[in-house]
C-alpha cells in the first residue's frame, strides 16, 4: 500500500493520463478509416540490406489492442495519482509505466517481425523497472528478477523463432506472410518455428508452467497490476498468437499445443484463485485462468473460435482493470487485502461496493454483460467441436464453478458484519473510482448492447486476424440451450462451493509446502543452481593469478582459432625457398637464439638484453619490408621499455624455479603448440589470395578521404580513430592506476 493521502499531488496522475489521452484520440480517429478498409501504415528502412524496416500498422487488431492500451492507461494513471500520493518514487513510476505504454503500443502496431521483437524486449525491461519499482524490498526485487528472466528466456526463443520464419517466408513484413500459411506449414521447419514462437508467448502471458511469475509480480503497487495484467504486457503472448494464426494455424502440433496448454493453464489458475486469500493473488490466479481461455479460443483455428476470444479479450480487459483498481481501493482505505479478515465495508463504502458488484459479476460471466456473451460463445464453440476431447468442456466448466467462486471472494469484504481494519475504511475520493467506474460501466453497456461493440472494435479485430471469418452477431439472449443450462449450473455450483469455502483453509495453509514441488520451486532451484555453479567457476578462472589467466586464454585460442585454421585454411608448402634472403634468414636467427636466451639465462638483466634484442630485430624487419613509421614505432617503444625493465628489475633477486617440472614442461608445450599455430596461421592466410579487398579500399581512400598518403597511418588515426583513441584511453588510465599506487606508497611511507 502506498503512504500518504489521497490528495495533495493526487492531480499530477490525471495531468500525466493526457499522454495516453493524446494516443486514445488519435486511434479514434483511424478507428472509421480501419472499418472501411484503409488501414494505416508507416515503413521506414531499417537494415534494407536484410529486409529488415522499422515497419507500424494499425488494423483492427491492431487497434483494438491500442484503443485498450490507451484508454486503460490513460484512468490508471489518474487513478496512480491517487493510490501513489506521496509516494517517493511517485515520478519514477510515471516513467516506467509512460515507457512501457510506449513499447506495448510499438508492439501491436508493428507490423515487422524484427520491430515486433524489439517492442516487445521493451516490455519485458520496462515491466521488470515496474515491478521492481519498491527495489529497497527484496521481495520486490525477486519478483522483477523473476519475471524479466522468464519472459526474457521466452523472447530469446521467440527472437529465433522470428529469424526461422523470416527465413522460410522470404520476408519479416507481416502482410508479406500473411498469405503464406500453406507455404510455412509444409516446410520442414515448422514445428521448430511454432515451438519457439510459443515459448516466447506463453512465458509472456503466463501460461502453465510458465504461470508462477505473474502472482508473484503482485509485489508491484496496485496501478502497476492494474495496467500490466489487465489489457497490456500478459495479453502480448495472446496478441503474438492472434497476428500468427493465419501463418502457423491449421495444422494438428497448434490446435494440441493450444488446446492443451490453455486448458491446463485455465484449470490451475482457477483453482488457485480459490486457494488463496490475498484480494490481488485472487485477481492474478483468475487472470492467468482468463489467460488460458484465450489460448484454448486460439487453439482450433476456426472463425466462431476466434470470434470468442476476442469478445472474451475485450471483456477480461474492463473488468480486470476495474476489480485490480477496487481491491488497491481497498488497500489504500482499509490497510489489508486478506479476504479472510475483510467485510462489512459496503457502508463505509457504498459507491466501491456497487462498482465491485458490477465487475464481479463480469468475473463471474452470468448477466447482462460482454463476459456473459463471452462465456455463451466459449461453451458454444467447444460444444459444437463434436470431436474435441470429453476433457475440455469439463475443463471449462470446473473453471466457471471455481471463477464462480473467486468472483463472490472478490465482493465477499463488502458483506458481512463490520470488521477491524488497520485503517478506519472511508469511501474513496471522484478521483479515485474514476477508473473502475468507467470500465465496470462500459462493460455494461457492452454487454446490454453488444452490437455496437461487435461492430466497432471486435468485428475488424477478427477480420485482421481471419479475412474470410464470418459475420459477427452477438447478443445476450440466445433463448434455452445447452451453454445457458452448463452457465446456470456453474453460477449455482459456485455458490455452494463459495459457502463451503472456509472449510478448505487447510488446504490454504499448506500451499507453500505444496509449492515446493511446482514449477515456481524448480525455477528456484534453477536459478540458485545456476548462480552456485557460476560462483564455483569464478573461483576455478577467477583465482587471482596472471599466468593460469595467461595460460587459459593461449588454451583457448589454440582450441578454437587452431580447429578454425585446420578446417578452413590449405595446408602451406614451405618447401619453396627461393624467395627467402641471406640477411631475413640472419635476422630469423638472431631472434630465435635471443628467445632461448631468455628462455634459458638465471638473470633479469640479460632477461631484459635479450627482449631487447628480438625487439629491435623486428624493427629491423620492418625496415627491410618498407614500413619504417612502424620501424621507429617499435624502436622507440622497445628503447622505453628496456630502460623502465632495467629500472624496475634491477633491484629484484635472480630468477628461482618455483614451479615443479610438470608445470614447466606444460607450460613450454602450450607455448610450442601456440607458436606453431600461429606460424601456420601467417603462412595460410599469406598463401590465400582473398581478392585484397581491404586493400584496394584504404588504398583508394586514403587520399580523397583522410588527406594522408601512409595507409597505416591513415587507418589508425582515421579509419580507426575510435579504437585508437579507445587504446589511448586505456593508456591514460592505466598510468592513472599507476600514480595512485605510487602516491599511496608514498603516503604511506610518510605517515
């Protein structure tokens, strides 16, 4: 619950809704322009070289979507202003949930692949800020790390999957692929792409066993909830799977995948939702139950399937927004949200109490709104596939009992006998019931006339998903039929279940204990295996010593650059000698004896002579070789470096074997061996005529461009100037190590 009082800045929220205000007009206003076919669009390249533009389009899934974004947005953020006043990271907040307004609007309008994936990335670091918004509280923190982990696994997936199907359609532009269902159902990598393409959709909207993230991102305050689990980031994986059905739909592998795990996943989130009495826990199980609906709706591919998730969509979005809204109201008042503690508000709160009833009932699917008509599509659409499995419909209808209940828990603090709060419970402020005041009254006007919503919003969702779909008529009364009688039961069921409700508190109680055993426990465990096994590897790498650093990266670059070369590059004839000279085969001589030398000798100071000498024999080659810049380079540099040796190791002891002999006889093999390779190296690239493109390039640029006539000079300073100066950088703070370590000596010697 957030601090303060509910005035003071409680307007900065409404002040900040007039973003999402700005984008809800604009999506109006395409909104006629979507029903009669012309759709929006904006293309930019992007990385044309791959087919890749920063591609936005707006039909009507596409606003349906925003419409919600938007407008949902817009009464959360007034009603954030309120819930959040004086809070201290009230404006921090604000910019978390602005950006990811932003991202989710970038991800349904997309129309690219790629660009939908970096919106929808986006999301994933911009829930993450807000879950985490409260990072003093390592709950909160936990709950973040959780969720971005998961749905961060699944956009990896997703990222390949996307790669995949670009591949196989020829192009990332949505419209392009559209058409192509047939094509990417007949090549070989279709199960591949669907795959990963629902991982990265069921981490993000939650579906089993990837559920267990979104209860636990309850830690985040209430608007946050409100706005991210209602019409935004967990209806992202529905989004992605309605924008895809024509491309991956029609084949057995996604009406099972579909089918299956969203029946699962609406199973156990209802039954959840009855299991715990936390009001917003309650609120998340059943949407995770919603979520799963969704996914079941999408499974079977068929119009009157899809007509129904999206008439279901669209009722979750309003009344979830409205009860998250009602049970951070009742927070904010009352100090709890334990159902088990709360009741008898309804006096004290007697507008509260009316708005929760009408969401309730939108929860429950039984009355004269959207969900009701929702819930007669679902139950008439599963019942009308006579050859679904049995196991479906009693999925759905052990759901409705079980969110039958969970929607009398929801209102169950309004009844009763008054109770003992922490806070005296008072009725909130205009300001404050705005938000759910709004979507409890549009979902029941949608549901009294839903036709008007069918034509608006709905039918041109549904078009843009299934162009040949048939027509879209929805009404609340469709006479005495079987999904009317499985309705009543239902609502009648729950009721019976809600009055025997308190005898399941041992179930309640031992939960946790149950938990240990689910999919969340074998996250952890993952998780604190993961970081056990990088802790024991630091310790292995990272020990503190600069030769089995040394020595690993030599190792390393053997293994890897060392099978690159031999499966690469020809093997090199060095039979041929005729073009090697006297004086090259002299200076070859001097360097290998003064190698050995160093090798071999007991003194630093020879140590030091005979790193001289191997240094001014490569100056001297690359005299012989026309390079005298880097000639005077490396004189210089080995002058610099000899003196500072002499200086810094003359004071030392002689040299003393303290490795044993295997260690040395290892360490000399690991040297012959890397030598030897990058010998061989030299010689097959030398010996491989690559088309000297690079060549040609600075040589031709040289002039025109960079003014210089010395390519090597000219590739440094120009061509290369930011790693130039990126060494130069390193340079200057290496010397700023070293001077503060030589003044602290100093110091020290002096104090």
């Amino acid at each position: 619950m957030a601090g303060g009082s509910s005035h003071g800045s409680s307007w900065r929220g409404w002040a900040i809704s007039l973003i999402p205000l700005g984008f809800l007009i604009w999506f109006l206003a395409l909104l006629p322009g979507a029903l009669r076919g012309e759709i929006w669009s904006l293309s930019v390249p992007w990385i044309p070289q791959l087919g890749v533009f920063f591609s936005l389009r707006a039909d009507g899934l596409a606003l349906l979507f925003a419409i919600l974004i938007s407008g949902i947005g817009m009464l959360i953020f007034g009603y954030g202003g309120h819930y959040l006043a004086g809070h201290r990271y009230f404006v921090r907040c604000y910019v978390y949930l602005v950006a990811f307004m932003i991202s989710m609007l970038g991800l349904v309008l997309a129309g690219d692949l790629i660009t939908m994936f970096v919106f929808w990335e986006l999301t994933s670091i911009t829930s993450y800020l807000l879950i985490g918004l409260d990072h003093e509280r390592e709950a909160a923190r936990k709950a973040a790390l959780q969720a971005l982990l998961v749905t961060g696994g699944g956009g990896l997936a997703l990222m390949v999957g996307f790669l995949m199907l670009g591949r196989v359609g020829g192009s990332f532009d949505l419209v392009t692929l559209a058409p192509l269902g047939d094509v990417v159902l007949a090549d070989p990598l279709y199960l591949p792409i669907l795959l990963l393409i629902l991982a990265g959709a069921f981490t993000k909207s939650a579906q089993f066993p990837f559920h267990f993230w979104l209860p636990n991102a309850m830690e985040a305050p209430t608007p946050i909830s409100a706005y991210l689990h209602s019409a935004t980031m967990v209806k992202a994986g529905v989004y992605l799977l309605a924008r895809l059905t024509s491309v991956l739909s029609g084949s057995v592998e996604w009406t099972v995948l579909l089918t299956s795990f969203g029946a699962v996943t609406m199973l156990l989130g209802a039954v959840m939702a009855f299991l715990v009495s936390d009001l917003k826990k309650i609120l998340a199980y059943s949407t995770i139950s919603a979520l799963g609906t969704m996914v079941l709706l999408l499974g079977p591919g068929t119009p009157a399937a899809v007509n129904a998730a999206i008439v279901f969509l669209l009722a979750h979005a309003l009344y979830k927004a409205a009860l998250f809204m009602i049970a951070g109201i009742i927070d904010h008042q009352t100090g709890t949200r334990d159902v088990t503690i709360l009741s008898g508000l309804r006096r004290a709160m007697p507008v509260t109490a009316a708005v929760a009833a009408v969401a309730a009932i939108s929860l429950a699917g039984f009355g004269p709104v959207l969900s009701f008509i929702a819930k007669e599509m679902l139950l008439e659409t599963v019942l009308a596939a006579g050859n679904a499995s049995i196991l479906v419909p009693v999925a759905i209808i052990s759901a409705a009992i079980l969110t039958a209940t969970a929607c009398i828990l929801a209102i169950r603090p309004f009844y009763g006998l008054r109770c003992v709060t922490p806070i005296a419970p008072t009725e909130a402020s205009p300001g404050f019931l705005a938000g759910p005041v709004v979507l409890a009254s549009i979902g029941l006007l949608f549901g009294i006339v839903p036709q008007f919503a069918g034509t608006i919003l709905i039918a041109p969702a549904v078009a843009a998903i299934m162009p040949q779909s048939e027509a879209l008529h929805l009404a609340l009364w469709h006479g005495l039929n079987v999904p009317l009688l499985l309705s009543v039961v239902s609502v009648t069921l729950g009721v019976v279940l809600f009055v025997t409700w308190e005898r399941f508190s041992t179930f309640r109680t031992r939960l946790p204990q149950a938990a240990r055993f689910g999919p969340a426990a074998l996250w952890d465990n993952t998780v604190e295996a993961t970081v056990s096994f990088a802790g024991w590897q630091s310790r292995i790498l990272q020990n503190g010593y600069l030769r089995i650093y040394l020595l690993m990266i030599l190792m390393a670059t053997l293994l890897f650059v060392g099978f690159s070369f031999l499966d690469g590059l020809p093997l090199v004839s060095i039979a041929d000698l005729n073009d090697v000279r006297l004086h090259e085969v002299v200076v070859a001589a001097v360097i290998l004896v003064a190698t050995l030398f160093v090798i071999r000798t007991d003194s630093r100071l020879g140590a030091v002579a005979g790193l001289g000498v191997v240094g001014y024999s490569v100056a001297f080659m690359y005299t012989v070789f026309s390079a005298p810049d880097l000639a005077m380079t490396q004189f210089a540099i080995e002058t610099l470096t000899v003196v500072l040796f002499v200086l810094v190791l003359y004071h030392l002891p002689r040299f003393s074997a303290l490795s044993p002999a295997r260690t040395r006889l290892r360490d000399a093999l690991v040297a012959i061996a890397v030598g030897a390779m990058m010998t061989m190296l030299v010689l097959g690239v030398t010996a491989t005529n690559a088309g000297g493109r690079a060549t040609s390039f600075y040589a031709e640029r040289s002039v025109i461009e960079a003014h210089g006539r010395n390519v090597v000079n000219v590739i440094l300073v120009d061509f290369r100037g930011l790693d130039t100066l990126g060494e130069i950088t390193v340079l200057a703070i290496a010397g700023l190590g070293v001077y503060g370590l030589l003044k602290l000596r100093v110091e020290r010697s002096g104090s």
